[in-house]
C-alpha cells in the first residue's frame, strides 16, 4: 500500500486503470438505467460496479454520526465479501448552465466514514458521486461526464 505525502491530494488521479474506468462508468451507466424519478433517497452503495454490492439509503431523517456511517461502512464492505471494493454515492443532481453539480453534505458526510473505515484497516479507498451522467471525486475533483451513455455490446 502506498502512503500519501503531506503535500499530495488524496483520491482518483489520472492515468486511471481501464478496470478502474470500465467500473466507474459501469456505476454511471447503472443509475441512469435504474433511476428514473427526479428525487430519490441518496444511497451509498459498496462493492463492484456491474458485480456484488450492497447499498445503504441515506435518510436525513435518520439520526446519524460520523462514527455509526462508519460502522454502517464496515457493515457492508463484511457483507459484500469482494477484494478491492469502490464505494459511491449515489443521488439526484442536476448541472446547472451546464457546471459540474456542487457536492452536497451527504457526499462529504459518507466521504468522511469511508475515508475513516478504509483507513481502520488500512486500505486504499476509491470512493466517488455518481449522478445521471457523471461520477465525480470530491477529494481530487477527477470526474468523468457524458451526454449520452449507453451500455456497450459485446
């Protein structure tokens, strides 16, 4: 595992690995297939884009802190038992005159825990938001975009 350095930024930084890529877009192309309503619960999902994962509903309603997201984080990297997993977010977002959409708390809340759960067992932690059309890292502020994705055949 590399460490960072006191001057380096933490997350995604080009040249990305294919697998990476094909994952992250995976995640976007994904949402946009199955989330069709403007205003939907964020949800925090664990795992491999297109494979094994396991999703958590964020409920502003629900009394939450930053040591029980961690928790739940760990919950699910146990339940979805996969090497290497990504963790993203997943909500409603819409560009404004054409702008990447502003990160919101909810992105930065579960950034917070998974940052903090990946770093209590010393992995390397991938973690973006994913929105109709677009994945962004909040910490380095790569992002992919598209205007029309589809799903590729083979």
């Amino acid at each position: 595992m590399s460490t960072l350095s006191e001057t380096s930024v933490e997350g995604l930084h080009e040249p990305l690995s294919p697998l990476l890529e094909k994952r992250l877009r995976r995640a976007v192309l994904d949402h946009t297939a199955t989330e069709h309503r403007r205003s939907f619960l964020a949800l925090v999902h664990l795992g491999i884009p297109g494979g094994k994962e396991v999703a958590h509903a964020h409920r502003e309603d629900e009394p939450t802190d930053q040591w029980l997201r961690a928790d739940i984080i760990h919950s699910m990297r146990r339940r979805v038992g996969v090497p290497d997993p990504i963790v993203w977010l997943t909500r409603a977002a819409e560009a404004v005159d054409g702008r990447e959409p502003e990160f919101e708390d909810v992105d930065l809340r579960w950034l917070a825990a998974a940052r903090q759960a990946f770093r209590e067992i010393g992995e390397p932690l991938t973690y973006v938001v994913v929105t109709r059309n677009a994945w962004i890292d909040p910490r380095s502020g790569l992002s992919r975009r598209w205007k029309r994705l589809r799903y590729r055949t083979v």
